[in-house]
C-alpha cells in the first residue's frame, strides 16, 4: 500500500518516495535522490529534516570543495585575496569569505573564476583595465 496524505496548502495528494534534486555551490552541481512527499505533478513537495540529510552533506562537500578550488585558482595566478578581489570583484573580505566556504561568489564572479582557471594567460587582459597594486 501507497504511503499518502494532503498537503496542507495546495491540497493535492502527495506520495512518499524518492526524486533527484540538484545540489549547487558556486559552480558544481551534483544530482541528489531525495526522499520526500511528492504530488504527481512538479509542484511543492515536503521534506522532514531526516529527508535532507544526503542532500546537506553533498551541499557540505561541494562548499569545501570549491572553496579549495577558488584559493587553488587564486594562489595558481599568483594573486593576494586582495588583488583577486579587485580583479574579480567583492574586494578581499569577499575572497576571504568565498576561500572559507562562507559564502558562494555570485555568478559573474565564478564565471570569472572558471574562466581564469581555464585560460589563466587572461589575467593579462583583465588587469588591463581593472586597477591592481
């Protein structure tokens, strides 16, 4: 038998069971399966603590991870937290915070982030015309 019950807000059936959510820091993803109370359509589904837990861990992970990776970045191009923020923008409270894993750098930051990864001879380009000390 079909574990069911209603939702207190929509009011549509919902259903225990599994369904894969997408976890994301800065520029990683990983797909999760995440149990749960799920309706037959994509709408809002309701999750207890106990059903998040996976899900946390992978957001846990993924936050070392690419905190590790932007100081691995930073310090490859041989840049101070201070010069990075500057080239990279939030200033170098920011790179702090994103080296800690406090805090993901908004997208334009990680798209440049990846992108010095990828092609580091671009860091030429951008002091250019930023102003680094």
């Amino acid at each position: 038998m079909v574990e069911t019950r209603i939702h207190p807000e929509t009011g549509k059936t919902l259903r225990r069971g599994e369904r894969p959510q997408t976890v994301r820091f800065g520029s990683m993803s990983r797909i999760v399966d995440v149990p749960g109370w799920y309706p037959d359509d994509d709408s809002d589904s309701i999750h207890s603590g106990a059903d998040l837990v996976d899900a946390d861990r992978v957001f846990c992970e993924m936050k070392a991870a690419y905190a590790a990776h932007i100081r691995a970045v930073r310090k490859r191009l041989k840049l101070t937290q201070e010069e990075a923020g500057r080239l990279i923008g939030g200033g170098r409270r920011a790179f702090q915070k994103y080296e800690s894993g406090a805090m993901a750098p908004g997208d334009a930051a990680i798209a440049l982030i990846e992108i010095l990864d990828r092609h580091p001879e671009e860091i030429a380009f951008l002091k250019s015309f930023r102003s680094v000390a």
